[in-house]
C-alpha cells in the first residue's frame, strides 16, 4: 500500500484504476488479518468484556497532493470507522508482516497435534505410492522431514518430533498382529498366500500338471517373494504365525505335491526368504516333511545343479540352529544320504559348477553334523570312517578353519552350536578311525592354525578351550609325535597359559594339565 501511494504521489496524486483496484483489495486483506488477529487476542480476555475499536482521529485526512514523506510513515489506527473513505482507509499503514506471522505461527505451532500411527501410514503411503522396500521408506521419510525442517525453521519443533517417532517405529515399534495383518502389504501377502493355496487344492483334485497354469504360479510366487522381502518383516511374521503356521504348512504340502521343476525352484527360494523372516519358521520347517523331501529330490535329480544348490541350502537353512531332529525323519535323512553328499563333493566336476556343489554341499554336511551330540551314533562320522580318503572335503574344512568362517551361519538366531567347523573337527579327531582321513601337510597347517587362534585368543573365550581341546584330540589319535611340528612353540604356550591365575582361565588351565599329564614323557 505504501508504495501505491509514494507512485500516485510521484504522479501529481492521480490514481490509476489498477492501482485503486489494488488498494481494494490490501484494505479486504488488512481487515481479514486484523480480525484474526483481533480473535486471537480476544481469547486471553474475558468472554463477557465487549470489543472496543479505537476512535477514529476527527481531523481531515490531508490532500493527496500535497502528501509529504513523513505523513505517509505516519501510523494509521488498527481500524478504519469507515470502509467507505478509500482514500483515507489507503493512507492508514498496514500491521507490519512481521509481526502478524509470528503471532500467526506462534499460534500455529502450538495447535499443530500429530495423529496416532501417524509415521506408520507415512511409511505405508511411500510403500504404496513408489514401491520402495520398508528399509528404504525410512530413509526417504528421514530425508523429507529434515529437508523441511532446514528450510522451514518455523515448524522445526514438529519435525522433530516426527522424527523422533521415526527413530521409534524403526527401532522399538509394537503393534499388534490384528493391526500388522490389516495393513497394505500385510492384506498383499495374505492374498498371495490365498492364491497359493488355492493352487495347491486345485492341484489336490486332479493328478496330473496343468502345464497352461504354470506362468501364473510363477509370477504369483515372483510376487510374494518381492512383498516378503521388501514389506516390514513384522509384517510378514504376523500373517504367518496366523493358525499355527498355517500357510507355510500349505505351501510345504504344496511343494510335496508339485513336481515342476520350475516352480520347485521358485518355492525352494521363497522357503529361503521364510527361514529368514522368522526363527519359528526354521522349527516349523524341521518339523514338517520338507527336510526329508529335500534329501529325496536330490538323491532322484542328481544332474539338475540348481535343484542340487537350491535344496541344498535350504537344507541347511533348516539345520543351521542345531534344533534336535524329530526321530523319524532320520529315516529319510539316513547313512544313504549323508554317503550321497560324500559323494557328490568327492567326485565334483572341475571348474565354477564344481566348486559351487562343494561348498553347497560341505556346508550342509557341517550344518547336519551338528546335530550329533553322541560321536557313536554320528551318522557323518560313521560313513567318513568308511572311506579311504576326502580330499575334497578336508581341504575345504582346512580352508574354512584357517579363515575362520561358518558357513552354517546364515541368520542371526541364537544356535545350539557355537561353530559347526570347529565340531566338525573335534568329532573328527575323536576317533583314529577318522583322523587319518588329513594328510600330514593337512595336519601341520592345522597345527599352525590351532597355535595362532590359541596364542591370539584370551582367557574366558570358549574358542580357546575348544582349541586346546582339539590340539589334544590331534596328539591322542594321530601321529603327531613322530614329527613333532612346531613342539616347541606349543609347549611354550601351553605353559604360558598354565601359569594363567585369572578364574577365567580355570578351564583352559585344567585342558593344558591333562595334556602335560597324559604326554608326560614328551614335555619336560
């Protein structure tokens, strides 16, 4: 308004019809924000005090030519008495913007009140909206709320406070299984379950595959493997613990039933995604007929490498916590098996489909062998004692050692079974029947291996006992002592760690003692 009328005054006090019209409408817009502000103030006083407007002053508005600099920074009355006189209404000066919108955001944050579940459907809407996996919406939502709150610092308190319940959600949120099943992707992952099932009972009702059926299985399946790995694993675990499991109990049916192998492979790979959803599943599937159909279909198709790969580590999946096996299913899982899997490694074809069954299928030895608590009715042990040699198999176990990695573990679960590369040598070196199954340049970077982890190691780490136990079992039941390899460096650690006095020790202390007491003649 100021500088409609310092350019009418410039031009001799002549307004233009744009520039009255633009007055119009800043008088419309002052009176609208005076009123609110009005509002705003009203409410501190009391209800029943009458609003009072200011007196309009009684003295002439002056002449539009004759206006100066210092009449038009002269402040005008909140209100004029009246809408009629523009010319006097448009020489009052304005509430300064200032302070109208920090009154007006003063107010706005405190009335700003962020609804229950709010962060929960934000995270839902990008979900749905973009496709992006649950992990990423978090990073999106991250990155919008604090890009507003950057450039928008009149409403930073609320974004902070969005993204502290981002912070929650992603770290500590609880909702319950109704609510988790009623969301998009868990209705999603329903569904597909549904259509799976509704597959396998259709499958029930006839007795032979109806090839034309077959791309719609496997897109369905395609897409409940892209919800059960993008959506909240909440989520997914929800819609699956629903009736005791029952749709992963179907899908296993299904799998049974089912002999294509295209969609074989494609359940094969959505068990795997199961197995890691939920620890429960992995009981479930140990307890179910999955493991003994496994071990079937690979003995029966022996030349499909990727059902051979696929099932084989879903078998370990299953295997990789080291629950105790129902009895019955080592009617299936029996001597024959583990002497297939023996088989296969020691007889693999050279080059990268070659390496990829040994080490598929070494670790589903280890992960099967952790199983036997009670070395005479070791299964894996009691077929090793059978043959000449496993090169290939020693080697890779030689390889993982020296690395020290676990192929068994695959998921974060808590295990029965603290290293299945460990057990499997203990229980190999238990017996003279199977520790000669190590050539001697096998055992001597074994024994350099057990003198680095036993050195390196600290007192109270079980590793370190079970290390000790090992080299002990190597001097029991081999030939150790004809060649003695780095003697004296063991012996100096032995001793080292006898004169250990911490409690923590107390374990590793009384191993070394056994091993002086038991091969006194060769240490002085």
């Amino acid at each position: 308004m100021e500088v409609i009328h310092a350019q009418a005054t410039s031009n001799g006090g002549t307004y233009t019809n744009e520039q009255r019209s633009n007055l119009r409408k800043l008088i419309e817009h002052r009176k609208m924000v005076l009123s609110q502000v009005k509002l705003i103030s009203s409410e501190s006083q009391s209800e029943t005090e009458p609003s009072t407007f200011p007196v309009q002053p009684s003295r002439p508005a002056p002449k539009l030519s004759s206006v100066s600099k210092h009449s038009l920074k002269r402040r005008a009355p909140p209100v004029p008495s009246s809408s009629s006189e523009e010319t006097s209404a448009a020489y009052s000066e304005p509430l300064t913007c200032t302070d109208c919108s920090s009154a007006m955001t003063s107010e706005s944050q405190k009335e700003i009140v962020i609804p229950p579940n709010f962060i929960t459907e934000l995270l839902e809407k990008l979900r749905i909206n973009s496709g992006i996996s649950y992990t990423t919406s978090f990073v999106v939502a991250e990155t919008i709320i604090n890009h507003i709150k950057t450039k928008i610092p009149s409403i930073a308190n609320p974004m902070d406070t969005l993204l502290s319940e981002i912070t929650n959600e992603k770290e500590c949120g609880v909702h319950s299984n109704e609510s988790l099943i009623l969301t998009h992707d868990g209705q999603c992952i329903e569904k597909a379950f549904l259509a799976l099932t509704e597959h396998k009972d259709d499958a029930q009702q006839r007795s032979w595959a109806l090839h034309m059926d077959e791309p719609e299985i496997l897109d369905q399946l395609k897409e409940l493997l892209t919800l059960l790995v993008d959506a909240n694993q909440k989520v997914s675990k929800a819609v699956l613990q629903q009736n005791d499991f029952e749709y992963l109990q179907s899908t296993v049916i299904y799998f049974q039933m089912e002999h294509r192998a295209s969609i074989r492979l494609q359940l094969l790979q959505l068990f795997g995604c199961l197995c890691g959803i939920d620890k429960e599943v992995i009981t479930q599937l140990l307890c179910s007929v999955l493991p003994g159909e496994l071990a079937r279909t690979m003995q029966d198709m022996p030349q499909d490498l990727q059902l051979q790969l696929y099932s084989s580590l879903v078998l370990t999946m299953i295997f990789s916590t080291a629950e105790p096996l129902p009895h019955w299913l080592y009617d299936q899982l029996d001597k024959k098996f583990v002497i297939y899997l023996i088989s296969c490694i020691e007889n693999a074809p050279d080059g990268e489909d070659g390496d990829q069954l040994i080490d598929s299928f070494v670790g589903l030895l280890l992960a099967f062998n952790q199983h036997f608590s009670d070395l005479k009715k070791n299964l894996v042990m009691n077929v090793l004692a059978t043959c000449k040699t496993t090169k290939n198999v020693s080697e890779k176990v030689m390889l993982l050692i020296n690395r020290e990695e676990d192929p068994v573990v695959l998921f974060d679960y808590p295990r029965n079974c603290s290293n299945s590369v460990l057990k499997f040598l203990l229980d190999v070196f238990a017996s003279k029947d199977t520790s000669g199954l190590f050539f001697t340049s096998d055992m001597m970077v074994l024994l350099e291996i057990l003198l680095r982890q036993i050195t390196d190691l600290n007192p109270g780490n079980q590793l370190r006992t079970q290390y000790l136990s090992l080299l002990r079992l190597v001097f029991t039941n081999t030939d150790y002592f004809e060649h003695k390899h780095l003697f004296s460096e063991i012996e100096l650690c032995l001793k080292r760690i006898e004169k250990e006095d911490e409690a923590e020790s107390a374990h590793d202390c009384q191993v070394v003692r056994k091993i002086f007491t038991q091969f006194h003649t060769h240490f002085s």
